[in-house]
C-alpha cells in the first residue's frame, strides 16, 4: 500500500496532544507549530481519522517546495503528479492562506493551482474542454509561509471535532475536540469520579465518557477521503470494525454533569442519548454553590463562561468566587477551570498548581490547574 506524507492539523496549544494520540496509535511524529506530520497508508489515514480526539484534520501532503512568482507556483505544481491522486471526474476545490511570502495574495495563488492542476490532468487524461468535476471532491488547499508552498490534500471534510452526536448546543459551547483536550491535559483516568459542574449542552462529560469507553471519537461520522474511487469500502469497514472490538463496555464509569439551567441539562442528556452513551452519564440540574459529592479522588473539569462583557463580568466574577469556596474543602479531587479572565486566580481565591495557555478558538485563555493533594502510599504488609 502507498505510503504517505501526513499532518494531523490542531488548534494552537494543543499540537503535543495530538502527537501523542499519534504516537499512541503507533506512528512516529513530528510535532509543529498548529500541526503534527506522521506518515502512513490510506489504511492509517482512515484509522488516524477515526481515533484523533484533539486534532482538527488529517491531510496528504501533495508537495512541498519554494517559489517566490506566480510562474514557479503553476510549474511546480503541474509537475506534481496528479492523477496518482484525482480521477478524471475529480472535483478539486482550492482553498489557500499566506503569510509573510511574496506571493500574499491568496485569490490568485488558488487561482494558479487550480489551473496548473487542471492543466496536469487535461494532459494526462487527453481532455480538450474543462475537466469535468461531476465526481467526488478532492479539497486541496496552497498554503505559503515565508515563501515556502505547501499543497495539501484534505482527508476528513468537515471538522474532526464535529463527532455527529451534537443535537443541540448552548449559548457558547466548547468544540468536542477543545473538550478531549482539557480531559487530556488532567490526570483523570476512568476509573475515577469526572465532574462538570457548568456542563452546559454536556460536551465535556460526554467526551469523558467516549474515553472512559474507549470509543473512537469518529465513529458515527464519514470522512470525505471514504467517498474517493481509490478508497475501497472494506479498508474502511475493517478499520471501523477493529475500532468496534477495541471498545470497553464493561467498566463502570463516575461521570457526572451538572448546570443551573435545566433546559440546557435536557440538551444535555439528548446529546448523551445520541452519542449512545446516556447510561455512562448522570445530569443533574445543579447551581455550582450546591455543588456537593461524597466520591474520593476525582477530577473537576469546568469551561465557565468568562464574563467578556461587562455587563456580565461581576456576576461571572461572584461564580469563581462560588466555586473556590465550594470546592476547597475537597483536597483530593483535582479542580481544571478554563477560563479568559486572567483574574481568575483572585476571585476563586486560591493559586493554581500550574496554568497553561490554550486557544479556545481565537481566543486566549488559561487553563488553570488546582491539583489534588498526594494519596497516602498504601503500604504492603
């Protein structure tokens, strides 16, 4: 099976997360600023596909080179050899980004692509007229930085973080593969009790409970690359099929979830229901001040708004402060709070452990990390 050059591309912050599902999943890595390269099959492809939790996409490197005029970008890429690739019916979006080269603008770089691409494949598959594009899609994407040409072939379509169990949202909700992320970055493993106490559409907790389960996050979505002629539907179905065994049913799981609001807690629970995992989680309508648990050695993880308005920024304020007062008497649960406000150590009244950057799409946010105090060494006897 042909080897490829691949990158899985992931939000700012979190490349080292990615890397190490990579790494996880058996392939040797190289970690990089928003993105993390590995090589692999189309069997790889789809299995990187299936089982990456924090990464964003998984695409082919086509090519790489330099080129500083428009007349180096299409000769470089018609010399690429495209219908290894691309059906004569291939549809073959461009999509583009540049910084800091001389070719800045992006329309007319995608504009070159595209015509050197369809050039290449006239000439092989001895068109005259336009190729036709009636077939499957094929997304590429040119990409320059400091005049060094990437081209791309994108795998996955729409968004890995888009797992397809999201039948409702809330006013901000945090993207599932930000969630994974926040979960990665804690020391909860599933046989320890997992709380949200601001879960608002349940995000969080479910996404815990997909890897207390070990279900791979993609496995109620299709990925672009399965609808390619070069594809064939039993690779696809063995590698489901191999993530299917993989999954464990049998441990019992503490998740629990919890919001103010009880319309955004009914989401919440439809959400679960369709991510199949509605027994794995309890909801419970809960303001944070009546947060209580007698459960030992768990983790809190909580996404709470962040107060960017002013107007909402005393009574988001008065949350923090809720919750520093609420959780400190429980000093062997681990409290994670991500959060835009870099006050946020002030009002909740207590130093962090540790803070981390994360981007939280555009935004900039800390991570703030209250670790749990030391268990006591069991001694054997």
């Amino acid at each position: 099976m042909k080897k490829f050059h691949l990158y899985a591309a992931t939000a700012s912050g979190i490349e080292a997360l990615a890397g190490r599902e990579l790494r996880d999943l058996g392939y040797e890595t190289q970690v990089e600023n928003g993105r993390v390269r590995f090589d692999g099959t189309i069997e790889d492809i789809l299995r990187a596909n299936l089982w990456l939790r924090t990464a964003d996409r998984v695409r082919i490197i086509v090519a790489e080179f330099n080129a500083v005029t428009f007349d180096e970008l299409f000769e470089a890429t018609k010399a690429v050899a495209w219908d290894e690739l691309l059906p004569m019916d291939a549809a073959f979006p461009v999509e583009g980004r540049s910084k800091k080269s001389q070719l800045h603008s992006v329309p007319d770089a995608q504009a070159i692509v595209k015509k050197a691409v369809a050039t290449k494949l006239a000439a092989v598959y001895h068109r005259r007229t336009r190729m036709p594009e009636t077939g499957a899609t094929y997304p590429l994407e040119v990409m320059i930085d400091k005049d060094h040409v990437m081209l791309t072939l994108d795998t996955t379509g729409p968004s890995l973080f888009k797992r397809g169990y999201r039948v409702g949202k809330g006013g901000a909700p945090i993207k599932e593969n930000m969630a994974a992320a926040l979960i990665a970055l804690t020391s909860w493993h599933k046989d320890m009790p997992f709380w949200d106490p601001v879960c608002g559409s349940g995000t969080i907790p479910i996404e815990a409970a997909l890897i207390g389960r070990n279900l791979a996050p993609g496995f109620n979505r299709d990925f672009t690359c399965e609808s390619w002629d070069w594809v064939p539907q039993e690779l696809s179905d063995k590698v489901r099929d191999e993530a299917d065994a993989k999954a464990d049913y049998d441990t019992p799981l503490q998740i629990f979830g919890s919001d103010i609001d009880e319309n955004m807690v009914a989401v919440a629970k439809k959400n679960a229901e369709e991510a199949g995992l509605s027994q794995d989680i309890t909801f419970r309508q809960l303001a944070v001040q009546d947060f209580n648990t007698d459960l030992k050695h768990g983790v809190i993880v909580a996404n709470p708004p962040y107060g960017e308005r002013l107007s909402d920024q005393a009574s988001v304020r008065e949350l923090y402060k809720q919750m520093g007062q609420v959780f400190k008497p429980y000093t062997d649960w681990s409290k994670y709070i991500l959060t835009a406000d870099l006050e946020f150590e002030h009002f909740y009244g207590q130093k962090a452990t540790k803070t981390r950057k994360l981007y939280n799409g555009a935004l900039r946010t800390d991570y703030f990390q209250f670790w749990a105090q030391r268990r006591p060494r069991q001694h054997k006897g």
